[in-house]
C-alpha cells in the first residue's frame, strides 16, 4: 500500500478533531437537557396550585464539593423553577405574592428592596432560604429575630409544622400587621407568638426606633444619621424575658440592624436553655465599633466561627478576617457549638 501523502494526514488530523469538539459538545448539550427536564419535572410536579417540595431546595446548590459552574447552573434553574410558580396579586395597598412555589405573603410594594424582590422574583437571598429550609425541621422551636415582612418567618413556621413553635421578632409598626396577616394566612395560626418589642440587653428601657423612610429591611434602635429616618418610641425587650426558662431553642435567625451585641447580652438564659442550639447570625463589623467585643462573646458561650459562602457553603473564620475583611459588609454566621 501506498504511504499517505502530507495532505491526506492533514485531513485525517482534522477529521479526528473534528470528532472530538463534536462529542465534547453532545456531552454539554446532554448536560443542559437534563437539567432543563429537571426544570420542567418541577413544574409538571408543582403546577396548578400544588406546591415545591422542601427536598428541592435542600437538592440543589449549597452542599457538596461541584464545580462553581455546575452549581450556577443549579441555582439558575432552580430560580427559573421558582419564578415559573410565582403568582402575583394587587388589592389596594397590598399585595400577595406566593413564595418558592408554596408560601404566600401579604406586604405593601412600598416596603422596600426586599419586599420588590419577591415580588419579582417569588424568592429571596438563595442561599440563606436553603439554609433555612435544610436546618429547620419539624417540631423545632424557633426564633426569627428580626423578621421585616417576615419572608423567613413564614418559611421557618411551615418547616416547624403543628408540633413546632416560633418566636417571632419585629419592632417596626408598619409592618407588624401584614406580617401577621401573612403568618395567619398560611395556617400558622397556635404555632407562632409575635413580639413587637425590640429585642435589647434590658426589658423595658424606652429607646428611640429609627426607620428608614427608603426602606424598612434597616430599622433599627441604632440611627444612621445619613439617611433619612422617621422615629418611634418603643419600650425594649430581652430575649430572656420573652421565652420561657426552661423551653430550649433549636435554631435562631438574628437581623438585627446593629443590635445583636445588645440582644446577646439579654439572652444569656436562653443560650444556657438551648445546648444544641443552632444561630444564624447577620454580623457587620462597620455597625458596631465593639464588634470584636461580640466575637469574643460568642466564642465564650461555646460557639465556633464560620459563615455562609453563597457558593461553598458552610466555611470556617477567624476573629480578624471578621473584624478586617470586606469592613462594612454583611456576614451571614453560622454559630455551632
């Protein structure tokens, strides 16, 4: 036979690259039809009035060791999952908006960035719901410190079901009834107690509640002077005093605008009561100047140190990086003991 000529090779060569970029892009295009039928699965399981199951959330992007990549793409169709079974209604000056597929909530459209979120989006802040939804489990007790228009609220009281119970936390009067409006409307009626006194280091001290006139999410007893606020006047409350002794907290939500030092220092009982209690803590070194006083203190109530990374998970930290890095932003903590 006769040898192949230069030419020939060459085009054997492209041919068999050819062949490769073809099957690399099956391989993909596989991929992207497979979660595209898990899409359509959960709407075809969820529609016309049913609901998303818990599982789903749980399922999807938070835990295990998968590239960046596939879990964008993971949490790109579980948003679309989500947006597809959001529903929407205007009465006067409310609206009702059903959330992940399952929930409803009652607020007014000018409540704020989050409030217009959900509206549209029917979800919000991903990987904190799925947190939420993967930590709290049936016949938990509760506590959402900080509720706003109580997004968390009403999925933490349907996660506890009839046998759980929540403590719920919200100062701010314009939001206290759609709030509980919302938390009644999805049955959780007996299973939850809403207080409207903030939450402080001492029961009954007269403080000065500011509310932002843009947005209610930074209500707080902590003025920012930079930013427009309207004022009320509100008696406090500590942790401590709101629960009963001897009743032991499972997992706690805390957003409290700056206060969390405060409300540490009024629930010293309750973390006693709680030996296995779980918190979720939002901490911002910039609102606090004794910040690392609040670290110390919770590192001596037993806790280790670690915060929620929107893509990785659950990620260890340490004193300084809180205090130094990123100064000014949010850090969701997740407090264990």
């Amino acid at each position: 036979m006769a040898p192949a000529r230069e030419g020939e090779s060459t085009m054997s060569e492209d041919i068999s690259d050819l062949r490769d970029a073809l099957s690399d892009a099956l391989g993909k295009l596989g991929r992207i039809e497979q979660e595209l039928a898990e899409v359509k699965e959960i709407v075809r399981r969820h529609d016309k009035g049913a609901y998303l199951d818990y599982g789903l959330i749980s399922n999807y992007h938070l835990h295990g060791d998968m590239p960046s990549k596939e879990r964008w793409d993971k949490i790109r169709a579980f948003e679309n999952a989500v947006r597809g079974l959001k529903e929407f209604h205007s009465f006067e000056d409310v609206v009702m908006v059903k959330v992940l597929g399952r929930l409803w909530m009652l607020f007014s459209g000018s409540d704020g960035y989050v409030a217009k979120h959900i509206m549209a989006h029917g979800y919000w802040e991903l990987s904190s719901t799925e947190l939420i939804a993967t930590e709290v489990q049936p016949g938990m007790r509760v506590v959402d410190a900080g509720a706003n228009i109580g997004y968390y609220s009403v999925l933490m009281g349907d996660k506890v079901g009839p046998n759980g119970f929540m403590y719920v936390f919200e100062p701010t009067p314009k939001l206290i009834k759609n709030l509980n409006d919302t938390l009644f409307l999805n049955g959780l009626h007996g299973r939850y107690r809403l207080i409207t006194d903030p939450l402080w280091s001492i029961t009954g001290e007269s403080v000065r509640f500011a509310i932002p006139v843009e947005d209610t999410k930074n209500a707080s007893i902590l003025a920012d002077d930079n930013k427009e606020n309207e004022f009320v006047e509100l008696r406090t409350i500590t942790l401590d005093d709101a629960i009963p002794a001897g009743q032991a907290i499972d997992f706690m939500k805390i957003d409290v605008e700056g206060a969390e030092q405060k409300m540490w220092d009024g629930m010293g009982r309750v973390l006693r009561d709680s030996p296995s209690i779980k918190i979720f803590l939002e901490f911002n070194a910039g609102r606090d100047r004794a910040a690392g006083d609040l670290v110390d203190k919770m590192k001596r109530d037993g806790f280790k140190l670690a915060y929620l990374d929107p893509l990785m998970g659950k990620v260890s930290i340490n004193k300084d990086r809180l205090l130094t890095e990123n100064f000014g932003e949010d850090w969701m903590l997740i407090l264990e003991r």
